[in-house]
C-alpha cells in the first residue's frame, strides 16, 4: 500500500521573520539549501501592502502577509543535489500559480524528516505601480491615520509632532504596487488541489515504485494524523489520537489486500 502524502498549509502573520528562520544556519540544524524565486525587498514591500490593506479594512484577527507550505519528501531524495532538487519543486509550483516563492530544504534534528518549507505570495506586483497625487496638503498622525486639519497633528507648542506627517500638494500619498489578493489560495480545496500536484511531482521523481505517494483524499477510508507543533499543551492527547488512527490505517492496509471493497 502507497503511504499518503504531507503537505501542510499555515497563514504566515510576519513573513519576513518566518523567511529568517526557515533559511537562516543560525535557526536551523540541518539546513541544506535556500531557493527564491524574487529578491527579499519584495517581502518587506508585500507585508508593508498587505498590513496596510488589512487595516483599511478594518477586519478583526490577524493580517495573513503570505502563506507556508510544509512538503514531506521520501527519504531517498536525500541522493539528489539539494539546490536542484528545492529550484525543481519550486519552480514547479510557481509555473502552475504564477506567484513567487522563497523555499528551504532541511532535515529535523534527528534526520528522520526530509521536508521543504516553501513560502508564496498571494499578491503579484503590478505591471506599472498605480500613484495617488495630493490635490491639497495631507496630515497624518502617529498611528498613521489620515487627519483634517493641520491642528491636529500640533503640539502644545504648535510644533509638528514627532511620527506625524505631513504630505505637500502634488506629491504621493499612495502607491499601490501589488495586485489584488489572488482568491484560489483561500477557496477550501486549495491545499487538496496542492496535495494531489505535490503528490504527482514527487511520484515522477522516485526511482523506486515502493516509494511512490498516494494522496490523502477526504472521506476516504484512511484518515489523517495530526502533525504536533512545539510547545502544544494537547500533545499527550494528540500523540494518543494519532496512534488510534495509524491502528485503524493498518487495518484498512490489511482488509483492502485481503480483497475488501472500499464502501465495506
């Protein structure tokens, strides 16, 4: 039986730090290569839209600069060439979504997890960057946050406060650089979609059949484990859930060979 494939999708809320220390030697044990796709500003620029966007929403919660993939590989993979492996996998995901990526290809600590961390935008930038010119001067406060009058952003001493701004007729107070938020990657059967094409390139990539991955589809008769992050306080619990549903797998493992159909 084909062992299911891992791909796990997480909303990243500050993508420059996360880029850190997916590719950082300082973070990481076992870091073997870095692929990106576009120069780092291009984040810095993205979180920078992306926060501000969300506060003009005006949306409770968090603001999702950028989203993760986590891609377990066969451990064989180890025998291919790091860089070339992680620009193929990349590649291949950028040429499908058309987005740009920074990705990373590590082992955990006791090598026992072969896995790529690949990291893309939900924006692309725009063809020519779209500016708004002042028609009169502008003021803003501290927090950013566009203000009438002048007064408003004067001390006791009628001095400009410190991180207030002031924006002259005729110059730029907007340049929007980026598109809109691309939808797919919010629609449900996104990360589904994602596991199925995941599951396709890495079966075109083992040299060995007994390797080869199937891909978790819902409401199957196999169901799916959870992964458990740093620092859960429902780890016992989870570590308990998790060894009940590989029993139960195992089990469909020996009635699907024995010749049980799969609605039985």
């Amino acid at each position: 039986m084909p062992r299911n494939s891992f791909v796990q999708m997480s909303k990243l809320h500050n993508v420059r730090g996360r880029i850190y220390y997916i590719s950082s030697d300082k973070k990481q044990e076992n870091l073997y290569a870095v692929y990106e796709t576009t120069d780092r500003k291009f984040w810095t620029e993205l979180a920078k839209c992306n926060q501000a966007e969300f506060k003009k929403s005006g949306t409770e919660g968090k603001c999702i600069e950028a989203r993760e993939f986590i891609i377990a590989l066969p451990e064989s993979f180890v025998d291919y060439p790091p860089d070339g492996l992680l620009k193929y996998m990349t590649d291949k995901f950028k040429s499908r979504y058309g987005v740009d990526c920074i990705a990373a290809l590590h082992h955990n600590k006791r090598k026992t997890n072969y896995h790529i961390h690949l990291i893309f935008a939900e924006r692309n930038y725009l063809d020519e960057p779209i500016e708004k010119i002042a028609t009169r001067n502008m003021f803003y406060d501290e927090k950013g946050n566009h203000v009438r009058t002048k007064k408003e952003i004067l001390d006791e001493n009628g001095t400009i406060r410190k991180r207030c701004k002031v924006i002259k007729k005729g110059e730029v107070y907007e340049r929007q650089m980026f598109t809109i938020k691309d939808a797919r990657f919010k629609q449900e059967h996104f990360l589904d979609e994602v596991k199925v094409f995941y599951t396709d390139v890495i079966n075109g990539l083992v040299k060995d059949e007994k390797e080869k991955l199937s891909a978790f589809k819902r409401g199957d008769v196999y169901l799916a484990t959870k992964k458990i992050g740093k620092n859960n306080p429902k780890a016992d619990k989870i570590t308990l859930n998790n060894k009940v549903i590989q029993d139960w797998n195992r089990t469909v493992d020996h009635a699907l060979v024995s010749g049980m159909e799969r609605k039985e």
